[in-house]
C-alpha cells in the first residue's frame, strides 16, 4: 500500500528528516518512527521483501508493554512507498546501560533495505540518533549480507523449513529418525489441540517454568506473555499446540505468523513423558496447519553452534540451515565490537536448583534488564 506520513507516530521524536537516494536516482526520506502510532504499519510490511513477524506492530508492543521500550524504528520512503527499515528498541537500564537493539528478545530481525546504500544511510542516523540520545552501543540481530567485513558479536545458526499445500511432500523430507518419533506419539495416544485461549497459553506458562529450571534459566515475567496473548494470539497472529496424554499436558509450544511465513518461538515440556515423544508431534501438527493455511516457509527459530543434540534435531525436520550474526556497535569506539556476554554455566547451575517462584521473582525483575 502507498506510504503515507503520520504525524502522530513521528511528532513525539521530534528529529528533522534527511534525504537520501535510492537505486534509481530518486530521492528519499528518513522517518523514526514509532509504530505503536501508526495503525497501517503491518500492511506497510507487507510491501517490503524480507519482512518477519518481528518487525510487526504486535511484537513491538509486546516487547514495550513487557519491559518498557522504546520503540524507535528509522525508514525510509520515497514518495508512496516505504523503501527500507531497521527496527530498534531503546533499553534502558541502571544494570546494563542505555542502548538500541534490534530487536530485543528476537532470534533475529534483519534489516531490510533494498541496497547497501539503503541500509549505510540508515545505520548512520542509528548512530547519530544514539549518540545524542547517550546509548552506550547498537545491537543489530542479523545484518550480516550488508555487514561483510564487521566483526560479528555472536553468530547461531537458523533452521528453515519450506513448506508446500501437500503436507505430505513436505513430511517426506524428514529424516528417518523424525518421522519414527510422530508415529511413536501418535501409537502411544498423544491428544493434539491448536488453541488460541488464555488457559491454553497459562498451560504453557507451567510447563515453561518446568523447562526454564531444568536449562538453569528464569522463565519470562507473566506481563510478557499476557502481552503475547493480547497481542498477538487474540490478534490472529499465533497461536498455541498442546500436547496432551490421559488429559493431562505434558508438551506445549507458541507459534507466530506474519505474511507466509510461520515462526517456533517457544517450547516446552515435562520430562517425565520425554519418551513419548510429544514435541515432534506438536511441531509436525504445527507445521501441518501451516500448509493447510497457504504459508510457504517455517522457521525453527536460533541454535547456539555448539548445541549439536538441538541442531540435529532441527536438521531432522529436512530444514535448510543457515547462520545467523550478532553485531554490536560499541559507540565511544566508533566500531563493531566482538563478545556478547553469556551466563556463566555456574550460576545456571546454581539458578536450577531455585524454587520456581524464586526463579519467576527473578525474572520478572531481571529480563527487562537484558534485553
């Protein structure tokens, strides 16, 4: 749909445009745009190639109304189109500093930009916009075709999965191993429900507890998922797979969606039924739904390289794997800086032997922090 200017989502910021040039010679502008303000910003998307859940309205308010952040998201337009954009939260933080990130909390949000000119111009109104604004750094989750030389903070590797309306073309790409495991669900009467309730996502939620402490790691404040919920499964836009077996949960997993692509977010389950197999039956019914519902790709989500029991396993989906860099632009230095900091497998240790109410008290004091 054509671009158009609001003003609403652009006065608060209260930055003068700049101009820039695309392929063709025409001109462009630059916007910082909050689209929380801007009520056409998801068929805006649609336009753009490249485009993902997480560049949506609905993610973006989940991750402000979760954790307040300050959605700053710099485009640029011609005159009826947008063009390109770099999504970006503003963190800030007495624990962790004052930062953009891009995005928060997001296995990955590449920029899009239809050219390297595109994506400089925006980069250097990032950096300007955070150097007044007193950012420490920029954090960039997936840049690396217009990054080719940067030192890359992190890298993990992405799994995707194309999809086809024949569900069964797609089925017959899967490893061996991969088909034996749904078929041993289904033997052993695994119950699958797609929902998209409240109680279907407070399910969830237990079971999120129960694997967050087993991998040593609070789980995520209940504000954050009451967002999701609101925000985007209300909204049409994902939706929760439980597993059952004798009525009672043992697997759940969220999904979301945005243009055709389909995207695993978050899993979880009980170990105590880990040789039912119930999380291949919940991805492959998850996956099923997507074919019948005309999406062309399914992603599996980020992989850290050396979980090799997690990676094989999304291999066995007959996925196409492909790495996914971290940039972090350390603003005093003028320059992209390696390392991010990861938790010491110490205090993973220490923080699974927590109590669950502990480990939720942490995390709803401590995520907002991390971003």
């Amino acid at each position: 749909m054509p671009y158009q200017r609001d003003n609403q989502a652009e006065k608060a910021l209260a930055i003068p445009d700049s101009t820039g040039d695309c392929a063709n010679g025409s001109q462009l502008s630059l916007a910082i745009i909050d689209p929380l303000q801007h009520p056409q910003w998801d068929d805006l998307l649609l336009s753009l190639e490249g485009c993902s859940f997480f560049h949506t309205t609905g993610w973006a308010r989940v991750l402000s109304e979760s954790y307040d952040y300050t959605p700053l998201y710099f485009v640029l337009y011609g005159s009826d189109r947008l063009e390109a954009v770099i999504p970006v939260m503003e963190v800030k933080s007495i624990l962790t500093g004052c930062r953009g990130v891009s995005l928060a909390f997001t296995d990955y949000c590449r920029p899009i930009a239809g050219d390297q000119r595109q994506f400089d111009h925006l980069l250097k109104s990032i950096v300007a916009y955070g150097k007044k604004a007193g950012w420490q750094t920029i954090e960039l989750r997936g840049a690396g075709e217009f990054l080719p030389s940067a030192t890359a903070s992190a890298s993990y590797l992405g799994h995707v999965l194309e999809l086809s309306p024949d569900e069964q073309q797609v089925y017959r790409r899967f490893r061996g191993s991969t088909k034996q495991n749904i078929k041993k669900a289904n033997a052993a009467g695994v119950e699958i429900n797609i929902c998209d309730t409240p109680a279907a996502l407070e399910v969830f939620q237990r079971l999120n507890c129960i694997t967050r402490k087993k991998h040593g790691m609070p789980p995520q404040p209940d504000r954050f998922f009451r967002n999701v919920g609101e925000h985007v499964i209300a909204k049409g836009k994902g939706f929760i797979v439980l597993a059952s077996c004798g009525k009672k949960p043992i697997a759940a997993s969220v999904f979301f969606h945005f243009g055709r692509t389909g995207v695993y977010k978050y899993g979880a389950s009980d170990d105590t039924h880990q040789h039912l197999r119930p999380n291949n039956l919940v991805i492959w019914e998850a996956i099923k739904w997507f074919c019948r519902n005309g999406f062309e790709s399914f992603c599996f989500g980020r992989t850290d390289p050396g979980n090799n029991g997690l990676r094989q396993f999304k291999n066995g989906w007959g996925t196409r794997e492909t790495t996914i860099h971290y940039y972090r632009y350390d603003l005093r230095r003028d320059s992209f800086v390696p390392g991010e900091i990861e938790l010491d497998s110490r205090y993973t240790r220490l923080l699974g032997k927590l109590p669950i109410p502990l480990l939720k008290t942490l995390g709803s004091l401590l995520y907002r922090h991390k971003g």
